[in-house]
C-alpha cells in the first residue's frame, strides 16, 4: 500500500515515487523532483541534440532535484565565483496541488505552466530554491522547472553536422516534447501548457514561437524582460564560430578544421571548457560588460540533427511564419540598471564616442552601423549622451552619475525590442489570438533586487528581474519582513492571479472588477497600438508608452 506522504506516478519510462509537502502559505502540494527528460548530453552526445530518456525498473525516488549545468555561479561579473553542477542536467521537476487519484472519474485536468529561467543563456537553473512554486500552486495549476545545458556546451556552434549550434534549445524541446507526453500522469492538460520565461528565459519562449520543432508543443506564451529581438539573446552564426575558434585556441588546439577542433573540444574536461569561456573574452567584450559568449544562432540546414533555427527571428516574425498562440509581454521599469552598474568607464567612454557602432551590435543586427549625418544620429545622442564627455573626464566615476546611461540600456537591450516584438506579431494575430502587454513598476520589498546583497540598488528602483519575487517564493534570497497588510501582499495576490488567469484561459482578467482589479487589462488594439497595464500599488492602463513613439520612426527610417 502507497505511503499518502509519498506519492507514486507511473510514467512511460518507469514509476516515480515524490513528496507531499507544504507551501510557506499552508497549502498542501506534491513534488517529483530531478525526473530525466533526456539521455545524459555526454561523450559522443556533448553539443548534439538531446536523445530520448531510458527507462528504469523499480521506483525512483523523486525526492532530489537533478545537478544543474555546469557553470560558473555567480554572475561571472562578480568576485567569489566557483563550478557547480554537472554536464549530466537534463531534468524536470513537476509540482501539483493534487495528485490524480486512479481510475478516478472525477479527475480534472489541471493547467500547466512550465517556467524558463534567466541567466544569459550561461548560467542559472530551475530548481525550486531560486524559483518556489509556492504562490502560484495557490490557483489550482501544475508548475513545470528544468534545466538544460548552457554556456559552450549549450550553445558553441563550428557549423558543422556534428556541432551546428543550439544544444540548449533542442534541450528545450526535448523538455517540452517530454511534458506533452506524460504530464497527464501527473493531474496536467497536455492541451493547455503555457510557457513562461525572463530575461534569457523569456526569449527562449519566444524563440519557441518561432521554431518549427516547438510548434503544437505548447498553448500560451509569457514574456517576461525578453524577446528574440534583444541583441544580447542572439548571435550571428559567424560570430559564434569566431568564439568558438577563441575558445578551441585558448584550450590549447592549433587546429582549423572543425571536425579536428570538435574532436579535441569533445576531449576536453567539461570543467574547462566552463572556465575557458570566461577567459576568453575580448577587451571590448569585457568593457561592455558582455561575458556571455555562447548565444542561440542561426544553423545550416545540414545539421545531423532538426534545426532549431534557420532564419533570422525578426525576418520570420514579420513573415507571420511563426506559431500563433495568446502571447503576454512585457518589462520593468529600469531594466538597464544592471548592465551599467556591471559596465566599465572605458566602455561607457566607447560608448559616449561612438553608440553609432554600438547600436547594430545590441539592437539593430540587420544594419552595420548608424552614418553620423543621418538625421538619427544627433536625435539619440541628444537623448542618451549629451553632457557625458564632461563627467567621463573625472578620475574616477560612480554610475549613478550616468541616469541617461541606465535609460539608454534600458530603451535599447529592452524595452523597445519587446515592444517591437509585440507590435510585428500582433499584425498576424486575431482577437482570438490577443497579446496582453503589462508594464511592471511596483518598488516593493520582495523585489529580486533589493534582496540581492551585492547589487547596489536604490530601493524605490525597480529593475531587472524585479518581478519574480511576486511569482515564486525564492528561498535563496533573504526574506524582509512585512506586515499583514503590507502591499507586497497585494502585489503577489495581483500577479499570480494575472498570470494563471492567463495560463487557464488565455485572458488575465478576473471574472469580475474589485478594489484589488478595479480595471481591466485590455489586449492591444486591432489597429495595432501598443497599450499596456501599468502594474504598480495602482493599476492603471497605459495608451502609449513614449520610448517607443521615439524609436519606431528610427527603426522604420534605418530599415529603408
């Protein structure tokens, strides 16, 4: 007879045994934990596409997360930095209000949210100490976290059949094929997944969008800080050859032949193709604070595995060739703080001298550079750069001094790429396919941020990430404290209820307006403006938002 506090699951592969637990809100709930959704990506398999999972006879215990990729933890921006996790991470965990009880008929099938995680396609991971399920278990939904492979084993491409590049995405697939499959062992709809990301995870949902290989996999999308037209969330398939070559060379190999090199990179200790990433960073990279070198790209159609991808993701979303599904977006307030609180004064110098070099790299990819006689030119260095080459002269800087900085990484890495994203799909959408657009502003004590140590951050700031704190319980971090009336309360009432509405119907309305929705969250018009809902201790809907009112007439002008 099953012990109830230990819960069995029969899946395809074999039978789980999981564990009853209680959330910090006393609710009961089960987790299976570290379930493989894939062979281990080792030896011959290592910058290959993922292989199915092996079953195994008896039960296995589903008590323990599986290892994370292999990575450098910390951000490697930050001192103190050491290698966790293991090459073997390809694993899943399930968290339930309920389990199906058998041969029931009264068992409904419950909505499915399978969370991606940030980290710049280079660290991070899915487990539930940085990402407890805890507040959104509260809605009646089944919560799915994972981990793939990041960094050179995840995404180092030489172009070539064996290594054409986005391991990591076909991860991610492999993922998401595997929830379709046996999620309804678990209580979950295999006809109702929705898919939500921040920052690199939120790009990776919006990459899903746009791949063939993840289409019907999935049902609703949520981007959360990140679309595939942010700068930093890609690289051009020559420049992740180029970093490859780097990386190879650093190692100790003099080949240039891809297969030679590939052979020699497969030999290689895991552990220093991990350390050799971060070696291998140019000047300029490191002045401008770019320490991720392995991104998603663009492969060959010679691949020996599907691609994930072919074409460039803006070509394809403008082409209306991509998956079609009720889509939310949207960003914080201050999303560039991070990046000029991690970027040099030589680059902010680079910068200041010449953002017309810059621009192309980070956000404009289809263009070389900005011409200093077009009109464009003086316009952004009105809004961004006037009055800085005075304060760079100091001997020493402090980034607070830089306002117009932090404006500018955040206009430019995010929040007009997501805006624009939105815009191009929302061309191809219908009224039953909306996109919900939201604009999160709300400084509260259990922002990512303010409970981050070693991120100098001012408190009333909402920044980068800020959000999450009223979705998941995150463990890690400390935990303020608040009173029972406090508006964080409030905040994580309005975000879990915004955000599973979504995951259940496609709408993040309640059924009715209250004092805590006193206004409804309307799509984007059919006539293609953007309007979003300002979330903050006051909801309120935005008609326009000015960043983008300055930048799309440049975008527009540039692309002719």
């Amino acid at each position: 007879m099953s012990n109830p506090d230990q819960p069995e699951v029969r899946i395809s592969q074999g039978v789980l045994r999981g564990r009853k637990k209680t959330s910090i809100l006393g609710q009961t709930y089960y987790s299976f934990l570290g379930i493989p959704y894939a062979k281990p990506p080792v030896g011959h398999l290592r910058f290959r596409a993922p292989r199915p999972p092996s079953n195994w006879f008896g039960i296995r215990d589903a008590s323990r997360e599986g290892d994370v990729s292999r990575q450098l933890y910390p951000h490697p921006s930050q001192a103190g930095h050491s290698l966790i996790g293991s090459e073997d991470c390809l694993y899943l965990n399930v968290f339930t209000p309920s389990v199906p009880v058998k041969n029931a008929e009264t068992n409904i099938l419950k909505p499915v949210m399978v969370w991606f995680y940030y980290g710049a396609f280079a660290y991070g991971n899915g487990n539930p100490d940085f990402y407890g399920p805890d507040y959104l278990l509260e809605k009646d939904v089944i919560v799915v976290t994972f981990n793939y492979r990041v960094g050179p084993i995840g995404f180092l491409s030489l172009n070539i059949k064996e290594a054409p590049g986005n391991a990591g995405m076909k991860d991610q697939v492999a993922m998401l094929r595997w929830v379709k499959k046996e999620i309804q062992h678990f209580g979950g709809d295999p006809n109702n997944i929705t898919l939500f990301g921040e920052s690199s995870g939120g790009a990776s949902v919006h990459l899903h969008m746009i791949s063939p290989l993840s289409r019907g996999l999935f049902n609703k999308a949520i981007l959360q800080s990140a679309t595939a037209y942010c700068g930093w969330a890609f690289a051009p398939m020559k420049v992740l050859y180029e970093r490859t070559l780097r990386l190879a060379n650093q190692l100790g190999c003099v080949s240039q032949d891809p297969n030679e090199i590939l052979e020699f990179l497969r030999k290689h200790p895991v552990d220093k193709l991990v350390w050799a990433q971060h070696e291998i960073v140019a000047d300029a990279e490191k002045a401008s604070a770019q320490y991720f070198m392995f991104l998603p790209t663009i492969e060959s159609h010679h691949s020996l595995d599907e691609p994930f991808l072919t074409e460039d993701p803006r070509t394809l979303i403008r082409s209306g060739n991509f998956y079609k599904v009720p889509t939310m977006c949207g960003f914080t307030e201050k999303e560039g703080l991070f990046n000029l609180f991690t970027t040099s004064k030589r680059f902010i110098e680079l910068l200041v001298n010449g953002f017309e070099d810059y621009l192309p790299q980070r956000m404009f990819r289809w263009i070389d550079s900005i011409s200093r006689d077009s009109p464009c030119y003086e316009k952004i260095r009105r809004r961004y750069f006037d009055g800085l080459e005075s304060k760079l002269a100091k001997s020493t800087i402090h980034h607070a001094e830089f306002p117009t900085l932090e404006k500018f990484f955040t206009e430019v890495c995010f929040k007009y790429p997501i805006m624009a994203a939105a815009i191009d799909m929302h061309k191809y959408m219908t009224p039953e396919i909306p996109i919900y657009t939201y604009y999160f502003t709300f400084a509260g004590a259990l922002g990512w941020n303010n409970r981050r140590a070693n991120f100098p951050v001012d408190k009333s700031v909402v920044a980068h990430g800020d959000e999450l704190g009223y979705l998941f319980h995150i463990s890690v971090l400390k935990k303020p404290k608040l009173s029972p009336d406090a508006p964080e309360f409030k905040t994580i009432e309005r975000m879990t209820q915004f955000w599973t509405n979504f995951a259940k119907r496609g709408n993040p309305n309640p059924d009715t307006i209250s004092p805590l929705f006193p206004c409804v969250w309307r799509p984007m018009s059919e006539d293609g403006n953007f309007r979003a809902l300002k979330i903050d201790e006051k909801l309120e809907e935005l008609d326009s938002i000015e960043v983008f009112d300055f930048w799309h007439p440049i975008d527009v002008f540039l692309e002719n």
